[in-house]
C-alpha cells in the first residue's frame, strides 16, 4: 500500500469497521510519519497501526527514529513487512 497508506484512507477504513495502516515509508522523515498520525487520528476515534516495511537498500531508512515516532504517538497496532530485521540498523 505504499504510497496510499496515508490518513485519508487509513482513517476510511477504520471508520468502517475494519483496521486502517499508514505506511511509515510513504512518510518522507520521521516527523512527517508523526503528523500523518495525528491528522488520522482526527479523522477517526477507531484504532488504526502502522506499517513498518523492511526491504534491501544501500541505504536505509532511519528506521529506528520511525519506530521512536510510533511508539511516541502512542500507536498500538505495528505491521511489518520484508526481511526479518533483527535489529533496526
């Protein structure tokens, strides 16, 4: 759901009854994951998560400062996806 993952959609889905992702890597930075998670939680009172996809890169996202952002934003529900990453370095 890469590039649709965002509130709009997220916030829909939940609001239907079923459970709505943001994708953090639709997010350009860190922040920007942060205040997609707070404009979907304006849109809806119903949970949502967030997906964490894990793919080979020269060079890899900041996962570790997108995870701290999730976990801040107090976000119950983590999906991942890709390789299984043992540790986000």
């Amino acid at each position: 759901m890469q590039h649709v993952g965002t509130a709009p959609l997220a916030s829909a889905v939940s609001n239907a009854g079923g459970l709505g992702i943001l994708t953090a890597l639709t997010q350009p930075t860190p922040e920007d994951l942060r205040k997609e998670i707070i404009k979907c939680r304006a849109m809806t009172h119903e949970p949502f998560g967030v997906n964490m996809t894990f793919l080979p890169a020269l060079r890899l996202p900041p996962y570790k400062e997108y995870a701290q952002v999730i976990i801040e934003e107090g976000v119950k529900v983590v999906e991942t996806a890709g390789n299984n990453r043992k540790t986000m370095c």
